[in-house]
C-alpha cells in the first residue's frame, strides 16, 4: 500500500521515522493520526484542587481520574479515557473551510470560533454545517457543526462562536466550553508537557527565563509550581502569541510572570538559576495529525533554528544553571542531535530526570548518555510524541 496515501505525509518524513522505529513505523503513522486516548487536564492549585475539579466534571457527565503512574501520584493532573476510533460522518451540501489548526481541533469535538475559518457558504442560525479542513491541495472533513449566528453576522466577527459540534470524526471534549475552564481551575496540556515543568523542578528563589512561552502552559505550569514566588520571565516575539499568554494568566491567576516581547535568540543580559527551551518544532508527534507535509529539509531547518535558541539561553544562564530542552516532534535532528551540540559545544552534562515515563533516549554514539533523555511513544504510552532532556550547565 501507498504509505504517501494512506497517511498523506511526505515520504521523506517517513523515511525519518522508519530510521529511528524500524518495524514499529506503521504503528507509530497509525497512532499520531488518531487523537491520543490519554486526554490529561492540568489542575491549576493556584485556584483549587484535583477533588473539587473531579466533582465538578462528574456533573457534567465527564468521569475524569486522578493520574498515577507505578504507584508515583501526581495530585495535579487527572485524565480521561478516549475512544480514538475514527468514524464515517455524513456529508452534508453546505460547507465551511477550515485551516489546519482548527481542523484538527474540530476533528476531536471542540466548538468553532471565527479564527482558522477560510472560506464559507452563506448560512443561517441553526443550520447544519459539515467542517472541512484544507491542508495544501487536501480537503479533509473533520466535523459536522450547527451553527449559532448566521454568515451575516459572522462576517464582522473577530472572534466568538460560530458553531457548535455535534459530531466529530473522533470522540472528544470541548474543555474550553466548560465552567472549570473559564473559572481558570484547569489548563489541557499533555501528560509529557505537564512532566516538563516539573522536571524543571522550579525553586522558591529561582530565576526562570521560559524562552518560547506561548500559549502559556508551562510559563503558568511553573508559577503554580513556585506558588506565584520567584520570578519568570516569559519571552516570545508576536504581539498576537504575547496577548493569548496575558489570557491564560489572567484566568490562571498567576502574579509572577514578567512577559518580553522579543525574539529570543537575541536574548542578551539575564543570568538565570533555570531556563525553559520548548523551540518551534516540525511537531511531528503532535496528535491528531490529519496531513503533514513537512520535508526532510524543513527538519534540517528547524534543527538549525533551535540550536539559535540554545546558543541564547547559554549567555544567559548562571554557571551550574539548569536547562530543560523539550520538543513535540519524533526526529533525532531536532532532538538527541540539539543535544550532543550542546554537550559538544558548551560542555553542558546530561543529569538524571526526577521523573521517568517515557523510553530512554536514542544513543548517537557507544560512549553517550542520551539514555538520560525521555522519549515519550504515541504507541506505547498513548500521549503526543513528546522529548525532554534535562542538562547542567559548566
């Protein structure tokens, strides 16, 4: 079988993966196009606590559990079940395009709003919609929508909601909907995201410097942690990415967090205890993936394009500092190889991660530890593919 058509992914990229997964290759394309079955909610102890959240989603009918993992508790994360079965959903005449981004979103239940809408058909309040999503010369459909206001209305919209699900081509939640959202008593992040933070391991009387903040998850993640002491800094270059961090702080009640707005490979000046790298990525463990055309080259790029920032957060963090490099995608180049530049180049020393889930890293050579790296599977621990690794400054 085509394996361009079956997963549309260049076949490069899946070259990559077949390098790393060898015989597992189909089960990990097979995994990363489904949504992950491991839906985890961050509970932010800023405001509340796992119990009253708990509570609160049972009475929206959402059976939700405490995460524990080989008898280690994790009182702020809870998760939810979900069936990744794809399902075949009627056409319906009228349409509405999508971009990539909020197909994705749709395909897993949540409502639409007026960002990541293209193009539409004019439509009336009330009226069923089918969602396509439009990825390069693909059109995908990912939902079947009703709507809220008609076109005409929506037309001067900025933002707000268009239509609501009814039936996604994956089961799925639509947390932003809900109470325990919009009070700021939970964020939706991933398990290995949420893992990042506290492998950070955030001091009362760090310094922490958060170099590609936006949204917010792990910038807010780590003042919980610091339980709004010590002081972050939270850098990223766009006003719009800038102003959805400011959101999630404001619903998240979070007091410790200075916001930069600049580009951060040009970061000059600061000496922090800790320095956070979550650099733009090929995302290729991002779940569910509906297309990806993303080349070999474009690995190459971004691998180049993070060592930027890496060579940044050295001038600025403190001698026997810590960083903690994570990624969403699944490639050496952006991962384990980013790692032995900075082992190389800066003489930066792997440490032992306080908490370990994933698999070990992907050795480069006999004599390296990148076995102290974390690799987390979409296969095996039914999460994003997701990559973190932890290192000690000279």
């Amino acid at each position: 079988m085509n394996e361009k058509y079956t997963y549309n992914f260049n076949p490069e990229i899946i070259g990559l993966l077949r390098n790393i997964y060898k015989d597992r290759t189909t089960d990990i394309l097979n995994s990363i196009t489904t949504p992950t079955p491991l839906y985890t909610l961050r509970i932010n102890t800023l405001k509340t606590d796992a119990d009253e959240v708990l509570d609160l989603l049972k009475k929206e009918g959402l059976e939700f559990r405490k995460y524990e993992y080989k008898g280690l508790k994790f009182h702020e994360i809870i998760y939810y079940k979900i069936d990744s079965l794809r399902k075949e959903i009627k056409i319906y005449n009228k349409k509405i395009y999508v971009d990539k981004f909020t197909g994705e979103s749709l395909c897993q239940g949540a409502n639409l709003y007026r960002p990541g809408i293209l193009k539409y058909e004019k439509f009336s309040e009330n009226e069923i919609l089918t969602a396509i999503a439009v990825i390069n010369n693909l059109e995908i459909p990912v939902a079947n929508l009703q709507t809220v206001i008609g076109s005409k209305e929506m037309r001067d919209m900025k933002k707000g909601l268009v239509a609501k699900n009814i039936e996604p081509i994956y089961q799925g939640i639509s947390i932003h909907d809900l109470e325990v959202f919009k009070k700021g008593y939970v964020y939706d992040q991933s398990l290995p995201a949420i893992l990042t933070s506290i492998i950070l391991h955030p001091e009362n009387d760090d310094f922490i410097i958060d170099m590609c903040a936006a949204p917010g998850g792990k910038t807010t993640h780590i003042a919980q942690l610091l339980k709004n002491k010590g002081q972050i800094l939270a850098i990223d270059r766009s006003n719009k990415k800038i102003e959805t961090i400011k959101n999630n702080l404001k619903r998240l009640d979070v007091k410790n967090v200075e916001l930069l707005k600049m580009d951060s490979t040009k970061l000059e000046g600061y000496e922090a205890d800790k320095i956070l790298i979550d650099p733009p990525c090929s995302a290729l463990g991002f779940r569910p993936k509906l297309a990806d055309f993303t080349t070999k080259q474009d690995v190459l790029n971004f691998s180049r394009f993070q060592r930027q920032f890496i060579n940044a957060s050295m001038k600025n963090i403190k001698s026997k500092g810590y960083i903690v490099y994570s990624t969403c995608t699944l490639t050496l180049e952006e991962n384990e190889w980013n790692i032995e530049y900075m082992i190389k180049k800066f003489g930066c020393k792997l440490v032992k991660q306080s908490i370990f889930i994933g698999h070990p890293g992907i050795k480069i050579t006999k004599e390296d530890n990148m076995e102290l790296c974390q690799r987390f599977s979409p296969v095996d621990h039914l999460t994003p593919g997701f990559f973190i690794a932890k290192l000690q400054v000279p």
